[in-house]
C-alpha cells in the first residue's frame, strides 16, 4: 500500500506505522527490518554509552537505506537524596537477600539525559538520521533548534493536551500521542504532576480538536484495524511497540518472550517501582512487593533502575526473572511472532483491508 500523506512523504515511508523506540529491545536489526518493510523503524540511544550509540547509529545505517528514528530520553536529572535511597534499598534487602546478592551500599545515576548532552547532540548533528524523538519532555531550545536547522524531522512523547502544547510552542515537528493503555515507559514530563491518564483514543481525539501538529497515535495499538481506527480519530500514524517485542529481531530475552505469550500477558499495570518513573509492564513478584501499601517512595528516574536491574541480574543469573521488567501494554496478549517485515506487511494489508 501506498500512502500519500504529508506526515508520510515527510517521513518517507509508505505505511502509516512507527516500530516504538524501545530501549533495551529495539535493535538496529529491528528497525532496518521495520525500515525496509516501508515503516519507520526505530533504535533508542538513551539507554547507552556514547559509543554504543554510535555503534547502533552506524549498524542501522548499514542494514538500510531508509529513514529511520533516533530516541533520546529528556527526563530532568535525579535529586539526590541519600535518605530516601536507603530507605528504599533496605525496603528491597529481602530480594536481594532471597537472590543470594548483596544490597547496593548506593544508587547511581546509569542514565544521562539529553538535556544538556553536547556530545550525544554533536554525534546526531554528525551523522544526521532522518527522524529524532524525545520521550519524558524535551530538550533545551538551541537542541532542536540544531537539529532541524540540519534537516532532521523531530517527534516528542505527549501525555496530555498540556504537554502537547508545550511540545507545539517548542517547535517540534509532530506529536506522539501517548495512552494509558502503552507499554513501557510513560511520556509524562513531570512524574509528580497530576497525571489524567487519557486513553489513546481520547488523547488523539482532543488533540486533533487543539493541535496543529500531525498526531502520531501510541497505546495499545496491536493491528491494523487498530491504527484504521486512529487515523479515522485524526492521527497521521501509529507507533506499535508491544506489538514488535515478539519479532525475532529485536532482543527481548527469552523470558520476557515466553512472559509475553504466556496467560500473564493479560495483567499489566503501571508502576514506578522498576525505574522511578511510571511504566505498564507485566505483573510478577517484583511489583507485587513494592506496591505493598506502606513501602517507602521510589528514588528518582534512573536511581530506582539501578537497584532494579541489579537485582534482575542476580536473580536471572540463579534463573528466576520474576524480579525482570517485562513492559508491555494492555493489548499484549495479541502479540503475534513473526519476523518484522511479515509483521509490517500483515499490519499494511490489515489496514487495507478495513479500508475497503
């Protein structure tokens, strides 16, 4: 199928479908498959080290010769807080204990912001990818002002009307609509605001009322009547992330896969007790104990992770992933294994087909 619409032709893709920038399961394999299939595949570099973006950066750009999008975290860095670390730490011993792993003595900051990175923004105005996105707010003006000045498209995460204004004001070139119902990590710019929790459809259905931006729709969208029914509400596309987590490409490990096509794909919720920040993820033993009423306030984004990912260390390496983050949205359990282009190409002629 082939699309004529602006958002697309600026893209330069031909179907209305975005592979979620997932960290820590999105791959360069991923999104050149995505990419080639004529979606827009995606790698998320908000997660690593300079020179693994780099690396992923020139892989991707190795497997295709299409547009693909580039993820950049934009949380505002963590406040120390050494009292409120401890607490949660020694409210987590019992795991650690359980895992037979020490408790951490500290928390460290494992994820830099883009906000203020000069040298992740030198390395995206080097090598120039066709999209950029940013998730959990949005960096300094100069920032984007740069990156579009170098010709590459911008998209931010937006929770709410608010956000998507700010997002509009700030020159961004389009909006990514994100519902309650979406995997992962929510968009959300400020973690203690109120929080409305808009489904997908009714986010994109106000913005398309109040937004001049072109909406891309993110939030348990899982086939291609699904994102029929988005563009029929006023979005332009659709960014699918549970969706590709089963796709042979991308690295979820073979425990979040079997989790995923497993009976308990069907029980998500959101929590802040992996990272810091809210995020949907399957429910297991780990969220059961820190949503524990009386458990001591979660530290800071990324703080909160490192303890989190330690202990999924621990406790994978004696082979129990009860304590793992296995994100996902509330249309999980509709995950189909197949290899990314199938999956594009099935999405596209669903899409058609409803269409018709």
């Amino acid at each position: 199928m082939r699309s004529t619409h602006p958002l697309l032709e600026r893209l330069g893709i031909e179907i209305p479908i975005i592979q979620a920038p997932m960290a820590g399961v999105s791959t360069p394999e991923l999104a050149a498959a995505v990419s080639n299939a004529g979606a827009l595949g995606s790698i998320a570099i908000g997660a690593g080290t300079l020179n693994q973006a780099r690396y992923a950066l020139n892989k991707t750009r190795a497997l295709t010769t299409r547009p693909f999008n580039v993820n950049l975290f934009c949380h505002a860095p963590p406040q120390p807080d050494t009292q409120r670390a401890q607490a949660w730490l020694a409210h987590l011993s019992p795991l650690f204990e359980a895992a037979a792993a020490p408790t951490p003595a500290t928390l460290e900051e494992i994820y830099r912001s883009f906000v203020g990175d000069s040298d992740t923004l030198a390395l995206l105005l080097e090598q120039r990818p066709a999209v950029v996105s940013f998730h959990f707010g949005l960096p300094p003006a100069e920032h984007i002002d740069a990156l579009r000045r170098a010709g590459m498209y911008t998209l931010a995460t937006a929770t709410s009307v608010e956000e998507a204004a700010a997002i509009e004001q700030a020159g961004v070139d389009a909006v990514v609509a994100q519902g309650i119902e979406a995997g992962g990590h929510r968009g959300i710019f400020d973690p203690s605001a109120h929080d409305e929790q808009l489904s997908t459809a009714a986010l994109v259905s106000k913005l398309a009322k109040q937004c001049s931006l072109p909406i891309i729709a993110a939030g348990g969208i899982m086939d291609g009547q699904g994102v029929a029914r988005m563009l029929e509400l006023g979005a332009s596309a659709a960014q699918l992330g549970t969706a590709f987590v089963l796709c042979p490409e991308s690295s979820a490990a073979p425990a979040y896969r079997a989790n995923l096509k497993s009976e308990q794909a069907g029980d998500t919720c959101l929590t802040a007790s992996f990272s810091g920040r809210p995020a949907r993820g399957i429910v297991n033993d780990f969220i059961r104990f820190c949503e524990t009423p009386g458990s001591p306030e979660v530290p800071d984004y990324p703080l909160a992770y490192d303890a989190a990912k330690q202990l999924h260390a621990a406790a994978s390496a004696q082979g129990n992933h009860a304590f793992a983050a296995h994100w996902a949205g509330q249309g999980a359990t509709l995950a189909r294994e197949l290899p990314a282009a199938e999956l594009v190409a099935l999405l596209a002629d669903e899409l058609r087909k409803y269409n018709e």
